[in-house]
C-alpha cells in the first residue's frame, strides 16, 4: 500500500509505504516539511478499509493542507468507503494498480535555488539539494532530499536527508533554528548563538546532530 504525494501540477513530491493500514495514524510528523498545498493518492492492494480509518487519515491531510484526491483499490468495501467520504475512488484489478504506482524506486532529483527570506508559515522542499539565498525566519520550514545550504541566518526549521541520505547537511551562515532534523534524527536548535566569523554545518555522526564550523578543503 502506498500514499503518493503529488504538487497541484501533478509533479511528484513524496511516497509513503506501509504494510499496514493502521500505521498511517503515526505519520503526521513526516508531513510538516510537505510543501503545501499538495494532493494524495492512495494505493491499496487486497485491504478493506473502512470509511472511519479513511476520515482519520483524510483529517491528517487536510492538517497539512493536502487534499486526499483519489482512492486505488482492487477491495470494493474499500472503494465504497471512500465515495462515502466523497473522496474520488476507483476499483481496479491488480494489474491497473500497479500502473498507478510512480515509475521506478526513484524520481529525478532537482536542486532548487531560492532568493529571498523565507518568512514564518513558508514552506520551500527540493527533491534534490535546496539553496536559500536570504533568510529562513522562524515559523519557516526548509527541507531537501539531499543538502540544504542557507546563504543567510537560519533561525527556522530545516531538514535535510529526506530520503534516508545519512550523509546529508545543513550549512548556513548563521546557524540558530528553532529545529534541525537529518534523516530521522531531530535536534532542537543550540542554546549558545552561534559563531559569527565562519559558518557552520549540522551532520549526522553516531546518530546524533552536532554542528562544527563549514571550512572549505584546502586540498579540494
């Protein structure tokens, strides 16, 4: 089963894949750096889900300012309960819900550049990395699937690492967030203002966020 994320002109966003219905309840954290508004689609193979499941994961979107759009199914009851909801449902075999589904296990990744202040309820995400030439004001929220480079005071949130990529950054000039999240692992902001003369970056070691100053290889 999966939930496919798409932006209103329909360009992918993000997949979520369960086993399970019931694990969609927990996964309303991983909505906050959707940049909104989208669209979901829902893809379920051989699962009945009732129309109460279908309005708690429909109330979840619609939080995050995402439309619960189409409902795939090859389970009528499942069908059913969605056009309950007055949510778009179609029932199709196996076959034409695996043509449903996004091409291949990944997308083409697109870095995006951004000029200007990010201001507070702003949402900015890249499938690629993410450059925010300007500030990230607090209540903005920055995420990218690989780095995220802020050339400007970051003093919002930022995630780097959507995708699972441990290797992933987050560099500013001015490195004071409110919340810094790699991967899975989150962090809240450094109490201590950050150092002035150089910047820094938050990278991922032994599981933990820590931050250290941004110098560039002499040797590179």
């Amino acid at each position: 089963m999966q939930l496919i994320l798409r932006s209103i002109a329909n360009e992918f966003i993000k997949s979520f894949s369960f086993k399970k219905f019931e694990l969609y309840q927990n996964f309303s954290d991983k909505l906050i750096t959707i940049e909104a508004p989208a669209l979901a689609n829902l893809i379920t193979e051989n699962e009945k889900i009732n129309s109460r499941e279908l309005e708690k994961l429909k109330l979840i979107l619609e939080t995050h300012n995402i439309n619960f759009s189409n409902i795939y199914s090859n389970n009528r009851e499942t069908v059913l309960s969605g056009k309950s909801l007055k949510i778009n449902s179609m029932f199709l075999n196996i076959k034409d819900l695996k043509n449903q589904l996004p091409l291949g296990p990944s997308y083409p990744q697109k870095d995006i550049l951004h000029k200007g202040t990010v201001r507070s309820g702003d949402r900015i995400s890249s499938n690629g990395n993410l450059f925010i030439m300007g500030d990230v004001n607090p209540g903005g929220i920055i995420s990218a699937n690989n780095n995220v480079y802020v050339w400007g005071k970051l003093f919002g949130i930022a995630f780097a690492g959507k995708n699972g990529n441990k290797n992933a950054s987050i560099a500013s000039l001015y490195l004071n967030p409110i919340q810094l999240r790699i991967c899975e692992i989150v962090a809240i902001g450094p109490k201590e203002k950050p150092n002035a003369q150089h910047p820094e970056v938050a990278i991922l070691e032994e599981n933990k966020i820590i931050i250290k100053p941004y110098l560039l290889n002499k040797n590179s």
